[in-house]
C-alpha cells in the first residue's frame, strides 16, 4: 500500500497540491497536519502514519523538507520505517531507502535541509536586529495611551469609579487597566 504524509507549517499555507500529487502517485491513505516540521515530536498525524505503515508499504511524501526539517529526526522517521520494512520515497526527489545510494541522498538531502533552515533562521534574525534599530516595535498594539492611564490612575484616587468601570469607560478588561497602571507607578 503507498501511503501519503503532507504538512504545511502554518494554518495560512495550503496542503491541497500536496494532497493531489500524492494522490496521483497512487497514495490510498493520506495522513496530513499543519505544524511545524522542526520536530518529529509534536506532529500527531506523522505519528499515525508511522503506527500505520506495515511491512511491504511505501510511505510517500511530495519533499523531503516536508517530511524532516532536521538530519536527527530524519535519520529517526527512516530508521522506524526501515525496521517495520517499510520503504521511503519522495515524489520530487529521486531516491529510495532501500538502497545504499538512496539511503545517501537522503542523508545529503537532509543535510541541506537542515543548512537551509539555520541559514533561513540567522536571516531572520537579522531582519528583527535591523527593525528595531530603526525603532519598529514588536508585539501587539497598546491598548491605552499614556494619557489614558494617567486619566485612569486619577480616577482610581477619586474612588468614585470602581476598576471594573474604569476599564469599561475605555474598552479594556479590568487586568489589561491594571497591568498598565501597575507599568505606570513602576516606572
């Protein structure tokens, strides 16, 4: 039995064009998730797919960076499949487990992965070093200005207006009023 595994990182990404290739490679069961592919640890469906597969299957995938974002969780998945006697095969990338020469480009491959993946994380944190030398700020948005929690803080000394009405006057919950005017005093 062929039997597919297709993962998207993020919720926003699409695991259609996976499905359909994997589909026309003869895939009769397709497990699928939207994780992170950085460990084999947190993705339920691969899981599955690994307690699915017998001994004669072929366990498919359309990319190897879909399968293994690291050279340790590749080196596991492969090991798991080859002693349930399971072959691996990726239909973008010409290889086979079964032969030492597949075994070797999977090894590279992953390998490549792997570099791709330190180098996409360094360059990311050299775009967020660069924002916030130029002042962008990260984060969510400020739910009160400085002028409202001031205004706030008066209220509150007045006791005029409890907590939960102060927040209310300005469309915030009670501990979002208090964590800002707590900030406000410690400054």
């Amino acid at each position: 039995m062929k039997v597919g595994y297709a993962r998207v990182s993020s919720t926003g990404q699409n695991l259609e064009t996976q499905i359909e290739i994997l589909k026309e490679a003869g895939c009769e069961k397709i497990f699928q998730e939207k994780r992170s592919g950085k460990s084999m640890d947190n993705r339920v469906e691969l899981q599955n797919a690994l307690d699915f597969v017998r001994e004669g299957d072929v366990f498919l995938v359309t990319r190897l960076d879909r399968f293994a974002r690291s050279n340790t969780d590749l080196y596991k998945i492969i090991e798991i499949l080859n002693t349930k006697g399971v072959a691996f095969k990726a239909t973008h990338q010409s290889f086979d487990s079964t032969t030492s020469e597949g075994r070797m480009m999977i090894g590279m491959l992953g390998t490549m992965a792997e570099f791709e993946n330190d180098i996409r994380k360094e360059r990311q944190a050299e775009g967020i070093k660069s924002a916030l030398r130029r002042g962008v700020k990260f984060g969510a948005k400020r739910k009160m200005r400085d002028e409202q929690v001031l205004e706030a803080i008066e209220l509150q000394k007045k006791g005029e207006m409890t907590n939960q009405q102060i927040a209310d006057m300005f469309e915030v919950g009670r501990s979002t009023l208090l964590r800002y005017v707590a900030e406000w005093k410690n400054r």
